[in-house]
C-alpha cells in the first residue's frame, strides 16, 4: 500500500494523523523550536542543494527550470528517498517546510518524486 504523503508548513500545530514528520528544508526554520517543531526526520540530502536554493531564490520566475534541475538532484537521492519511505512505518509522512508558498517551492517535486518511487 502506497504512502500517503501531504504538505504542511511547519508553523502549523502537529497533529495525531500527521505520521512521520519530515522536515524537507535545507536550513532549520526560523522562529521554531526544535523542542517545538515535532520533527521525525531532517534528511538534507533530500532538499534542493545550496547552489540550486541560490539560483531559486535569484530566478523565482524560472520555476519549470528549477523543478529540472531539482528533479536531477533527485535522481542521484533514490537510496536515501526509499530509506525515507521505509521508515515510514505508519505509512503516513507529512513533509514540513516554512516556505511561505508550498505549491511553488521543491515540495511538490519532492512529494511526486517519492510517490513516484513508492507506486
């Protein structure tokens, strides 16, 4: 059975149904807590590197560009993604993040990303 995988910014309350929380930011968020934040899991490896966060940040106009080259990013991750999913023992994963627009950030590619490998 595959994953349910959902979005939610970090600043939210943690719920029961959340599952593993899994915080897909590359810096830790500001303004929270660690004692706080509720987080499972923090695998870096599995967010944009430096270099492409940069470019984003300086190109937010480029958006179809950046979900390329983060998707390539991804690609060389796929060990790390299905150890991800593994241990998603409840088969429920929320992946955190304090982008201020979720739906135009590297969350969604990284969602589809691991769907795609848990279908």
């Amino acid at each position: 059975m595959p994953a349910i995988i959902q979005i939610k910014r970090i600043y939210e309350e943690p719920a029961d149904c959340d599952g593993e929380r899994v915080l897909v930011d590359r810096l830790w968020p500001r303004g929270v807590k660690k004692e706080d934040a509720h987080v499972d899991l923090w695998p870096k490896e599995l967010t944009p590197s430096n270099d492409l966060r940069k470019w984003f940040h300086a190109h937010l106009d480029q958006y179809s560009e950046f979900i390329k080259k983060y998707q390539s990013e991804l690609k060389s991750q796929t060990e790390q993604a299905e150890q991800l999913l593994q241990k998603a023992d409840q088969r429920r994963i929320t992946l955190l993040t304090a982008v201020k627009e979720p739906d135009q950030s590297h969350v969604p590619v990284l969602k589809q990303f691991l769907e795609m490998l848990d279908s």
